[in-house]
C-alpha cells in the first residue's frame, strides 16, 4: 500500500495564510483548482514524482463534527492520516469521528463500495471514538434491516449476542407469558401478528452502582393496526423499533467501556398487525400499572406497550431513566427530522443533556411536558387515551401519556427520534440513523464516570 496522505484541514481564513507558506507549486496547484478552504471542498496535492502526500479539506468559516467527512467519498487508493499533533486537538478528533461515520456502508443485501481509510491511532482517546462509531453503525444496521429479517425475535438475538459479549443476565417474555407476568399492553398490541410480541430484557453491572434503565420502543413493524397506516406512510415503518435500536446501541457501548452502572434494558418487541384478534380502536387495554389505556387510534401503539415496560423499570427505583422511541409524526412537523425532542420534569438533568449536546455537536431540543395538555388524554371511560382529544400538541400529548406510568420521583427523560435520514449527507447517509445518541453518550459518562 502506498504512504498514507495527510490530511490539512483548513477554514476559510486558514487557507490563504497556510498557502502563503508552501512551495510555489503548491500555492499555483491550489489556485489553478479554484481550493480556497470552502466548506465540503477537498484538494489532493502531489509531490513532484506524482504521489500524493497531502489531501486539503475545506471547513469553510469554522469546523464542524462533519467537516472531514466529504474525504471518505473521494475514492483515493491511498488511505489517509492526521498528525499526533490532529489527534490532541479535540475538535479535530471530533472531525476524525464525523469522517469516520462517513464510512459506513449498509452492505448486508448489496455490495456497496469502500470508503477512503482514514487511518486511526491507538490511543484511549481513539479508542472511545471508536466505540461511539461503532455503536453508531450498530443502530444504523438494526433500523436498516427490513422487517421480514428484523423482527421481534431477531431485536431479541441482537440484544442477546450483546449480553453474551459482556457477560450480561438475558431474558425474554414471550407471547402468552407476557399476559402470566402482567404485561397486558404488549400482548395485545403484538397478539395479532404471527411473531409473538415479546419483552426484551438485559442486565449487567455492579448491584451496588447507581442504577440506570434503558426503554427502547421495539415496533418492528407497523402497519398502523386496524386503523391502517397509508401506504407512503407504511414504506418507511421498518424504522418503528428505531428506539430499540438506539438503546441496544448504548447499552453495548456501556458495557463495551465499562461504565460504572448497575444497567437494565427493557424493550418491548412487537409487531403491529392486522388480524381477526387484532386490538381495536374503542378497546380498553390493561396495563401492568393498573391504569387502563383507551384506544383512539391502534396507530399510536407505540406507547401502549412503553407504557408496561416503564412501569417495570420504576419498580426498581432507577437512579435515571430513559427511552427512546420513534413516537410521534408531531415531532417531526415540529423539529423536522435531525432534531429529536426531549422531555422531562427534571431541571437539572434538562441543563445536563443541553450541555452534553453542545460539547459533541449532537443537536436536541427540549419541548414541555405542560399540564394544561394533560386534559386533552383524559377519556371517560378509563385512565387515559392513546391519542389526544384534538389533532395538535402530538408530541407533548405522547410525552404526557408516558408520564402516566413513570413514577413521579423517578429521574426520567424521553426522547421522540426520528432515526432516519431522508437525504444524503457527507457522514450522514440516507437510512437508518442514530439521535442523540453521542449525546446520551457524554451525559451519562459525565454522570457516572
């Protein structure tokens, strides 16, 4: 293999003093190429045998986490490096991670190509970005998978081949056993496809750490139920159990770098079918709360059966809770689909995700769990509906409906991803995505590190 290039990254401003310093042959090869650091421009510099030994990379006005990512489509038969010098600079390892999420390829079905090797040091900075990466990959590959070959019992074998890795106690509540342990809402949620509904559950760590608990929404399919999705709408809902995905993710990248957590997953694994026995709208659910769910809409399943998974890992008194699910198209209308929503009660643990957010550039934004919409999900004839009284506030109405069933002392946040990309992007293909996961991430190593 031929020496690895080094890459220059170079701002706007940069650029012109950084060309100022070279060789005459440099400053005319870049100026003849029209490089002068834009943003998502790159220029590969030879030596004077023809080899290339330098790759410019254009970071426009600032840098940014994605900054380096173009390079990885360029296609050079030479792998690319940066400096010890690069690799010490946070923000420039930051940019290293971006470029690294460029590399990936969804090549389970078809060939998809190699992206240019950035060639990566072995160090525990290094190390830890790898792993985030990696985790990355793991969601992108779980929501990318169509559902004929990702469905319950397949979630329930990804999450296994983790707790087999790290040593983890792995269980799963299967069909009818689902209604002899109390969890009601996921049975009749997932009784009506010939894939049994199941409960996912996953511990490992030290008892006497702080305790953590993971929620992953798991509709591995979601034909909308009785009340049918639309067809254009229905194309996309392999990506429904994207909330099983982001937690799976985490929770081997927990275990992966040891984080001093006494952790449990739950994901409840269903697909949402239609059948003779399928559950109707009008229907009054249990739930392993004791509260009673009415059913506006079999399409908004997915916090039917959140709603017996929460009331689980509250038994246990968590320290911090969390969920992940693909909730609501309101989010979406809201925040538009690189923006996930957060909700919880919890001031302090509010500013904890806004600065974690911030120092990885892995955007977020809060929306309220307001009171006053709590109204809008009181029926007559139970606790609680599945879908609001009228059609807007979707988002914050979801969020207050899983509010039910987390107890009011419990440190909880909730997060409504859309975990798709719909374009493409340099480091960020069109498919299945992680939000917030970096995020999620660099709050809990602060919390508990």
């Amino acid at each position: 293999m031929s020496p690895a290039a080094r890459i220059i990254p170079l701002t706007t401003t940069a650029c012109e003093a950084w060309l100022a310093s070279r060789t005459e042959s440099t400053r005319n090869w870049a100026r003849a190429s029209g490089f002068q650091g834009q943003a998502g421009t790159s220029l590969a510099v030879p030596d004077d045998a023809g080899h290339i030994t330098q790759v410019l990379c254009g970071l426009g006005r600032r840098p940014s986490l994605f900054g380096l990512a173009p390079l990885a489509g360029l296609g050079l038969d030479v792998p690319l490096m940066l400096t010890d010098e690069d690799w010490a600079d946070p923000g420039t390892a930051r940019m290293a991670l971006g470029y690294r999420l460029a590399t990936y390829r969804f090549d389970r079905y078809r060939d998809q190509g190699q992206a240019t090797e950035l060639l990566w040091p072995d160090t525990p900075a290094a190390a830890e970005l790898d792993a985030i990466a990696r985790a990355t990959f793991r969601v992108r590959d779980l929501v990318n998978t169509p559902a004929e070959d990702m469905g319950p019992e397949q979630l329930a074998d990804a999450a296994r081949s983790l707790a087999e890795a790290h040593d983890a106690d792995f269980e799963t509540i299967v069909g009818d056993q689902l209604l002899e342990q109390n969890f009601p809402a996921i049975h009749a949620v997932g009784r009506a496809a010939t894939r049994a509904p199941r409960l996912i559950d996953l511990l490992w760590g030290d008892p006497d750490d702080p305790k953590l608990t993971l929620v992953g929404m798991g509709v591995c399919f979601d034909s909308g139920g009785l009340d049918i999705t639309p067809s254009a709408g229905m194309r996309l809902m392999k990506k429904d159990m994207g909330g099983a995905a982001h937690v799976i993710a985490l929770a081997g990248l927990i275990m992966e770098r040891q984080l001093p957590v006494r952790l449990r997953m739950l994901v409840p694994a269903v697909e949402n079918a239609i059948a003779g026995n399928a559950y109707r709208p009008g229907d009054i659910v249990s739930t392993r709360s004791g509260q009673t769910i009415e059913i506006g809409n079999t399409d908004a399943e997915g916090r039917v059966i959140l709603s017996d998974a929460l009331t689980l890992a509250c038994e246990e008194k968590p320290d911090l809770l969390i969920d992940y699910a693909t909730l609501t198209g309101a989010a979406r209308v809201a925040l538009g689909p690189d923006l996930p929503p957060i909700f919880t009660d919890d001031e302090s643990l509010s500013s904890a995700w806004f600065e974690a957010s911030r120092s990885v550039e892995d955007p977020l934004w809060r929306l309220p769990l307001y009171n006053g919409y709590d109204e809008m999900i009181d029926p007559k004839i139970a606790d609680v509906s599945n879908t609001g009284s009228m059609p807007m506030a979707g988002a914050i109405t979801a969020g207050l409906f899983l509010r039910r069933f987390v107890a009011p002392e419990t440190p909880w946040t909730h997060l409504d991803v859309y975990a798709w990309n719909p374009v493409d992007r340099p480091g960020r293909p069109r498919g299945g995505e992680a939000h917030a996961l970096r995020a999620c991430w660099e709050l809990l190593r602060r919390r508990f590190r």
